[in-house]
C-alpha cells in the first residue's frame, strides 16, 4: 500500500517538474528558432549578416574577452588575498566583492554615467588627459564605458567559484611549498593551480555567459546603433521598431545567442562533469 | 585558539600585498568608486524633492510592483525549485540529465532574449498566449508576466542552492521517519525541509534580489503601462536616463533607494549562511 503511493508521488513530482521544465525551459528555445526562421532561410542569413548584426557582435566579442580578462586576473588575486592571509576586513571585503550580484544592473551603467558622464566628477580629469595627451577617450556613451558596465557585472563571477574551493583546500601545501623556498609564482603554478583549474574554468564559463548577454547595464551606457551596440541592444533595436520583419529579424538575430549560450551550457556540463570526477 | 592566531601573524605563504593589492584596486576601480559617486550624485538633490519624488504615485507603484512581483516569483521558485531539486537528486528517469544540463539556461541565455520569447509566446498570437486567453487570463503586458519572466530568471538560483544540501542528505534519516510510522508530508516537514531551509532561504533571496533589479527580460513581457501598473523600478530609472527627459539627479535617487533595498537583502542574505554555517559546524 505505502510502495504503491511512493511510486504515484514519485511520478507526480517527476510529471510536475517536465511540465515545469517543458513550459519554462524548453518552450523558449523552441520558440525562439520559429520565429528566428519565420521568414525562411534567406532573409534569416540577411538578418545575421547585417552590417549592425556585425558590429554589434564585434562589440560584444570585444567586451567579453575584456571583462573575462580582467575578472579572471581579479578572481584569482581576490581568492589568494582572502583564503590565504587573515587580515582586518577580510568579512568586508569579502561582502563587497558580491555586491555587483544584488545590485540591479541598471545602477551599473548608472554609476558609470555619474562618474565619467559629463556631469560627473571624474569628467574633469578626464578632460584634462585627454587635452594633455591629445587624446579623444570617452568613458561613457562609447565602447570602454559598453567594457566597463560588462565588467561591473560579471566581477564576481571568477572569485565566487574559488574562493570556497581554496576554503576547502587549506593552506597547508602552500605553506609547506614556502617553508621549502619556493617562490610565490611557483607554489601558485605546482600546487594551487592543480586544485582550483576546473573551478577557475567554471567560473570563467558563467562569466563568459553573463557578460555577452548583459543588456540593462550596457543599455545605459550606450546609445548608438551600428557603433557601441552589442547584440542584445541590436536585438531590443529590432524589436522596438516593431514591424512584423523587424521583429523577425530581432529573432534571427536573438538565435545567435542562443547557439552561444547552448555551446556555453554544453561547456559548462563539460567541466562540471570533469571537476567531479577527480574528487 | 592559539595555533591560529600565531598562524595570523606570521603567514609564510607569499604574495600578500601584491594580491591584496589588486583585489583592493580593482574592486575600488570597477565598483567602489562608481558606486559612491552614484550614491553621492543622489545628494545633489535637496531633501524635500528627494522625498516628492520618491513618493509620486509612479514611482511609489513601480516598487511596489517590483517588490510584489519579485516576492510572488521568488516564492514560486521556491516551491518548483525544491521539487525540481529532489526529483534531479532522488529519483532515476529518462530524459534526467537533459533537464539537470539545462537548469541553468536563464544564466546563459541573454536577458532580452528571454524577454523579447516569453512576451511573444504569452502574447495573442504566441501558441501559450492564445490557449491562456481563451480561459480568460491575460500574461504578456500585466503583472502575471512580469512574475512569468521572474520565475524564468529565478529558478537556478533555488535549485542550484537546494540540490547539493539534498545530495548531502541521507536518505536513511527519512527511511526511519517513514518506518516509524510518520507520513510523507510529515517527514518531509519535520525531517528534510529543516535541513535544506537554510539553502532555500539563500536561493530565495538570492532569486529575489535578481528579481527586483531585473529589467531585460521583463520589460517586454510587462508593457510598461502606468496605468495597468506595470512599471518596474529598474524601468523608472531607465527611463529617466533616455535621451528626451534626461534627468540624472532622478534616476541617481530612484536608484539609491533600490541600492539600499538591495544591500538589506545582501545583509540578511549573509546573516543566514553565516547562522546556517554556524549550525552545521556545531
């Protein structure tokens, strides 16, 4: 009597979650391709190709391998300082790192328009560079300000997947490895790069994910077409215009993300199954 | 007590100011300072017209849409969150990895491309859109779309934080709760649910802190109508930022309010793992 209503609850909890999945999850893509091919398959290779498709998605490249950069070099300095060394703050700057994970990334690109903008306080200094150097760089409304919002929010993503991994880990080895004399550069390389690959490549990963999508943050730091737009701004301009074709075209356009955020599931799976194997 | 203190002072382990170094800088750099200039943009604004904007009907109706919305969203997750959690971790079936990779698909894929397919899947002409409307209930452009994209965005974050507590878990502790007599509900009550509590509440917060600052997938799906009530904060400050009614002063203090709301929910976020990690530990 009891295996029997086990076996019922088990199937309804399993029926309730595809139909959860199928409904949220599945729908979606599906939906997304349809309409990307709606107008068949030579206006789709029309809409991809362009010429706002492609600086958008030369934008977007750009901002990401940037961001990436940066959070990686970030993530790794970030983990080492807090998990090896006590210091006064630590809990602080720990909460702080997170902060860009709860913030709405509309403050992002806002906060670089109060600094940099033309009202802000930073825009002196920068007029002043620019004049002494005779330079033209313009930190907002531009390609650095489209980098710097993508970078506001990705940055924790690195140092988040480390951090408990070296917690875990200790610090024994390491010090172990300095008692012996080796030098910092080396003990980082031979023992601590072995432990934390498959997370630093993790985090990378979601990195990577968050930073080619991001669209309210860029969104108001960048205002024109065909020059600082990335792909999903090029998207929200085509759907915005709102005639049947255009909106189409911000599907076909929509698919190209799409495919990158599939690869970068199917990677994310990839390392996720790699990382548990050597545990 | 006293190994680690001596362990404080004398850190043989190299490279402590070079990385504290950077990690000081750069956080300084890419998020400290625009913050606080953001924050200190907002005080450029005398208190009698920060107070009358914050309280114009607009914007007082925008944080309570999103505030409302993002609660009712991030309740949902909790509940399909936690099903979803148990069914990946208890149970054999096929198609189980497929649904265990793609969880996670509202991180990777791009805000405004959940927001442009959930508007027009819910919409009259979308396939969901037009079997919805027929029982009468309306999604694309009210507030039931605006909690739909919500829940889209939210559910990873629950079940990515429930699921690993789960596998932690013997299965043996609700096998003696089941022999003893006690009913399903009963001992998921009183034997899982205290256990993965304090998981869910991070999944929640965490849910609901991205809810509330949302704006690429729900302004689509939302409308954006005042009068329906549509608006989202994140919406409001957007709006003030577009180039026919600049008005930075505004949106900086708009936004300053959602910054303190959303540093009281890291607050307590950080409040409950500490307390979580303090009852595992003992």
């Amino acid at each position: 009597m009891k295996e029997r209503r086990e076996i019922i609850v088990k199937w309804m909890l399993i029926g309730i979650s595809f139909l959860f999945f199928i409904i949220m999850l599945v729908l979606p893509l599906l939906e997304v391709i349809v309409r990307a091919l709606a107008d068949g398959w030579d206006s789709y290779c029309n809409a991809i190709s362009a010429d706002h498709t492609l600086s958008a998605l030369k934008v977007t490249l750009i901002a990401t391998v940037i961001a990436l950069a940066v959070n990686t070099v970030f993530g790794l300095a970030a983990a080492w300082a807090l998990t090896k060394f006590d210091f006064f703050g630590r809990n602080v700057l720990s909460t702080l790192i997170d902060i860009p994970f709860s913030i709405s990334p509309v403050i992002a690109g806002l906060a670089f328009i109060m600094t940099f903008g033309r009202s802000g306080w930073m825009a002196p200094v920068l007029d002043w560079i620019n004049q002494t150097l005779g330079t033209d760089i313009a930190l907002v409304f531009s390609v650095p300000g489209v980098v710097l919002a993508t970078i506001f929010v990705t940055f924790p993503f690195v140092s988040r997947e480390i951090i408990p991994i070296l917690y875990a880990q200790g610090s024994d080895e390491e010090e172990a490895a300095a008692l012996m004399g080796a030098k910092g550069f080396t003990i980082f390389r031979k023992i601590t790069f072995p432990h934390i690959k498959w997370g630093l490549l993790y985090g990378m990963i979601l990195c990577t994910a968050r930073a080619f999508g991001e669209f309210g943050a860029v969104y108001a730091i960048s205002k024109t077409r065909g020059e600082t737009f990335t792909l999903p701004l090029e998207i929200d301009a085509l759907y915005m215009t709102g005639s049947a074709d255009s909106i189409t075209q911000a599907f076909a356009v929509s698919s190209l993300l799409v495919a990158m955020a599939v690869v970068i599931l199917i990677g994310k799976n990839i390392v996720e199954y790699y990382g548990r194997k050597r545990k | 007590m006293k190994k680690e203190r001596l362990k404080k002072q004398h850190s043989i382990i190299p490279g402590r100011g070079m990385t504290l170094g950077i990690t000081i800088t750069m956080l300084s750099l890419f998020i400290l300072i625009p913050l606080v200039s953001a924050m200190l943009y907002s005080f450029r604004m005398s208190w009698k017209d920060f107070t009358e904007l914050i309280t114009r009907p607009n914007v007082t109706q925008a944080f309570a849409t999103s505030i409302w919305c993002s609660l009712i969203a991030a309740v949902i997750n909790c509940i399909f969150g936690t099903i979803l959690a148990w069914v990946l971790v208890r149970y054999e079936f096929p198609g189980k990895r497929l649904m265990d990779a793609m969880i996670e698909l509202p991180f990777a894929l791009p805000t405004a491309v959940a927001g442009i397919t959930l508007t027009k899947m819910y919409s009259d002409n979308g396939f969901l859109g037009r079997a919805l409307e027929r029982v009468g209930i309306r999604v694309s452009y009210t507030r039931l779309g605006i909690i739909i994209a919500m829940v889209f965005i939210g559910i990873p974050f629950v079940v990515r934080a429930v699921q690993p507590i789960l596998e932690k878990l013997p299965a043996a502790h609700e096998e003696a709760a089941l022999m003893l007599g006690a009913s399903r509900f009963t001992t998921f009550r009183k034997v899982i649910f205290p256990e993965i509590m304090p998981a869910l509440l991070s999944g929640f917060g965490l849910a609901l802190a991205r809810g509330i600052g949302e704006y690429g997938s729900v302004i689509y799906i939302s409308g954006n109508s005042e009068k329906n009530g549509t608006q989202v904060v994140s919406y409001i400050i957007m709006s003030k930022l577009n180039s026919g009614n600049v008005d930075y002063e505004g949106a900086a203090a708009i936004a300053l309010v959602l910054l303190i709301l959303s540093f009281l929910m890291l607050f307590l976020i950080n409040m409950i793992q500490h307390f979580a990690a303090r009852r595992t530990n003992a």
